[in-house]
C-alpha cells in the first residue's frame, strides 16, 4: 500500500502544479496589444487604458506621476489617466496577481492615418525612397500597422506592435502617414505616434459601423445592396468591425483620410456617406468632433481640352462640400501631383505636409492658413460671373504666375465652354465670348484637372461648380474623350 501511494505522489503534484498553472494563467492581467512597447500614448486630455483579468481582480496602472485602479468586470477591465506630460521614455506598470510593465512609452500626439491604397502606400514604392528611408531615424516617431482585415461582427482586439521609425521600419509603412508624421514632429518637438490602418480598393462604408449605416434611410440600403458583397474588404461595416472597432477607445487627436476611388462613380451618396462615417468614428471614440483632416482625389485619367463630364470631378466635389459643411474638417487638395497612367501617385510627400498644415491650425491653434481658396459668392454681371473665395489668404495668385487654367462658363443650355479668367484684387472674373448670359462656372471640372489658382500661401484652390446639379447632364462634347 505505502508503494503504491509513494507511485501517485509525483501524478498528484502534477495535477495539483497543472491547476495552479491555469488558475494563474486564467487571472493573468492583459493589457489591449495597444499598449505595448514602444507605444505614444496622447498628451493633455483623458487616456484609456484597458485590457482583461479574472473576474474580481483589481488592477492598477501607474505612469508619469498618476495611478489608477479598477476592478475587471466580466473579464474587463479600464482605468483612466489623465492629462499626461508630453515626453518620456517612460515605464508604465500594470499589475494585478502579476505586473506586466511596459517599456520605451512616449507620451505626445496620437493619430489615426486611414483610407484605401493611396494611404495603405508604402514609403518604398513612393518618390525618391532611398533617400526618405536613408532620412528616417527618429526615435520621436512611433509606427503602428494594423492588420488588414474584415470581419463581420465588430472586434475587441488586434494582433498589433508599435516599432521606433527608422531605415528597418519606414520602408513598408504608409507614406501619406509618414510624412505626416514627420512634419508634425518637426514642428510641434514632441513625440508623435501613427496609427495606420488602411485598406486598398475599399469604399467608405466598409469604413462604417452598421448602427451608424441603418440610421440613415438613403444608405441602409447598402447593407443588403451593395455590389461588393462577396467580397470580405468592401463589404459593408467589415473593415469597421476588424480595423477600427478594436482601436476604440485610444486616445487620438485626430485622423488623417485618403480615399474615395472606391466611391467614384456614387458621388452623389458619398455626400451623405462619407459625413456618416466621419460622424460614426467621432461618436464611438468619445472624443467628440476630432479633428479629421482627408485628402481629396489627386487628378487621374487622360487630361482632356474640352469641358466634359466626369465622375472623379463629382467625387472630389463630395469632398469639398464635407470640408465645407462638417465641423472641424480639412482638405489638402493635390492637383498638382497627379499622374495620367496611374491611380496612385508616387508623390507623397506633399500630401502628408500639406496634411500637417492644416493639422497645426484645426488640432494645435497655429493662426496660419490651412486651405487653398474656397468659393464663397458668385455674381454675375452681363456675360461675366466673379467669384469670391474663402481662404484667399494673404491674396489670389497662379502658381506658374501664367494665366488662370481650368475654367469654363454655360448659359441657360448648360452646356460648358472653355473660359478666360482673371484674378482682379480678391475676386476672379470669369467669361467666354459663346457665352452671352452666363449662369454657372466650373473649375478643374475633370477627370485630371489642368489648374493653378492658389493663395499667395502657396495652397491650392479645389476643383468646384457653381450650378447646383448633383449630377452634370450635359452632353459630352466629342473632342473631349471619355477620359475613363
């Protein structure tokens, strides 16, 4: 009897060890993956931090010169920092039954860089990498990839790291972001983190939670309609639910936004659906009206010389009118750096500075002009039509100082010609011999506008339509080409 008891022993300790294993591994304390090495969290308002832990534990977060606790609570738990100090690197400790400690942590400016492949675009396949990478090292900027990925039902977590931007870790990360990222650092000398999450040849309601699409009658249709449905990525709400449900509730100051191919072709709906979405993201991060800064659609397609219709000149008007009416919005406009073959661009450069300009003024209160010239007012005198403009800065210019490009006037036939137009002090005026009683002019109304009115800023003005149409139903000019 007393062998056979000394042959179960070592058995028992093995189960018994087996068990404390498990009790132990059940109530080890998790934080999101978000919060992990190397991480930016955001300066100077409420900061989130949460992860799981058994039932009951109670967990207690330190940084800086702050500690807060909470009690997981089905296997949750949140704790609420506040108004850090930018700086770091800093060490932040998470215990419970263990301690988890999370190293190399920045605290500065924390933003979201998200859209489809013009902002999934990497730095190595962009202008003049070699020497973008060879310029990278800078342990101030922190990068964050998100998986792309779609899912059904919204996500809690993400399979996620935070890398220092250097030569190793900018080659594949998206380019818009980066140099986004690098003109705020610049400018701001704190440290900035960069959230990327971004997913090529997707639609902005793929971007759009389901509560938020079923709220407004003219786009719940797009959850039982939409012709991308065998498709994981476009389909509605799947990019929502994979790659920004399980980034809520990181403290932002903002996002960034590039997209709208997808939608070209729906502009009249992207009026509607893309101030949906960006009123989705703002209403689930809790954050309020964040600062939301997007990029409108660069010029692309066969340059034509004859006013005609076009369905990316509808989508970039779409971007305009949300810039215009949504609070707390910006657009960098880029007809300048566009190409004809090809739908991405490699110059980002640009697009990320511009970006950061209007960053500085809507998130950081710089008194700088931000945007190119807006039309505000038309008058029409006889057969010429002057405009007046927002954001004309400190004047009107071209940026070539050669005559105004890009215009065309109609009359009641609303058929488009072909325009001279000229800058007098504030206003430009705008006419065309064919046309005796003008009504409405256009601006850069094409597929590859061919423009260059700017402010003395140096900031271009955006494509824009006076008439009212949502859709042009003019004839197309036989000159002018498809430009498809």
């Amino acid at each position: 009897m007393r062998s056979v008891t000394l042959r179960l022993a070592p058995l028992g300790l093995l189960i018994y060890f087996l068990v404390c294993v498990a009790g132990l591994a059940s109530a080890a304390v998790k934080p999101h993956p978000l919060f992990s090495d190397n991480c930016v969290l955001q300066q100077g308002m409420k900061v989130p931090v949460w992860g799981t832990a058994a039932d009951g534990e109670k967990v207690t977060v330190k940084l800086q010169d702050q500690e807060a606790s909470a009690t997981a609570t089905g296997g949750r738990w949140r704790v609420d920092l506040n108004n850090l100090k930018p700086g770091g690197p800093f060490e932040m400790t998470i215990a419970g039954a263990d301690t988890v400690t999370v190293k190399n942590v920045l605290v500065g400016e924390v933003w979201i860089a998200s859209g489809q492949s013009n902002m999934q675009w990497t730095v190595n396949r962009s202008d003049d990498p070699e020497t973008t990478i060879a310029q990278a090292a800078n342990a101030r900027i922190r990068l964050l990839t998100v998986p792309r990925e779609a899912a059904d039902k919204p996500q809690d977590s993400v399979n996620v790291a935070w890398v220092e931007c250097n030569p190793q870790t900018v080659p594949e990360f998206s380019a818009v972001a980066y140099h986004f990222g690098r003109a705020l650092e610049a400018q701001l000398q704190v440290p900035v983190g960069l959230i990327n999450t971004s997913y090529g040849g997707t639609p902005a309601e793929a971007w759009t939670s389901k509560p938020a699409l079923e709220a407004v009658p003219e786009l719940k249709k797009l959850l039982t309609n939409s012709p991308a449905q065998n498709n994981a990525a476009q389909r509605p709400t799947g990019l929502y639910n994979a790659m920004i449900h399980p980034l809520l509730p990181y403290a932002i100051r903002g996002a960034i936004w590039y997209q709208g191919e997808s939608n070209a072709g729906r502009a009249y709906e992207y009026q509607t659906l893309f101030p949906t979405m960006i009123g989705c993201w703002r209403k689930d991060w809790g954050q309020g009206d964040f600062p939301f800064l997007f990029v409108q659609l660069a010029p692309f397609h066969k340059i034509v010389d004859q006013p005609g219709v076009s369905e990316w000149a509808e989508l970039r008007e779409a971007q305009r009118l949300t810039a215009k009416n949504v609070p707390n919005t910006a657009m960098a406009v880029i007809t300048d750096v566009g190409d004809e073959n090809d739908i991405h661009p490699q110059k980002k450069g640009p697009v990320g500075e511009r970006l950061a300009v209007a960053a500085r003024a809507l998130a950081y209160g710089e008194k700088i002009e931000y945007s190119g010239p807006a039309v505000a007012g038309v008058e029409i005198a006889g057969n010429r039509i002057s405009l007046s403009f927002d954001h004309a800065g400190s004047g009107l210019k071209t940026t070539d100082d050669g005559p105004l490009k890009g215009f065309s006037i109609a009359g009641k036939d609303n058929v488009f010609h072909n325009a001279t137009a000229e800058i007098q002090q504030d206003r430009v005026a705008v006419t065309c011999p064919e046309v005796a009683e003008p009504v409405a002019v256009r601006y850069g109304w094409a597929d590859y506008p061919v423009v260059n009115l700017a402010n003395k800023e140096g900031l271009l003005a955006s494509p824009f339509r006076t008439d009212e149409l949502p859709f042009t139903t003019m004839p197309k000019p036989e000159a002018a080409g498809s430009g498809q």
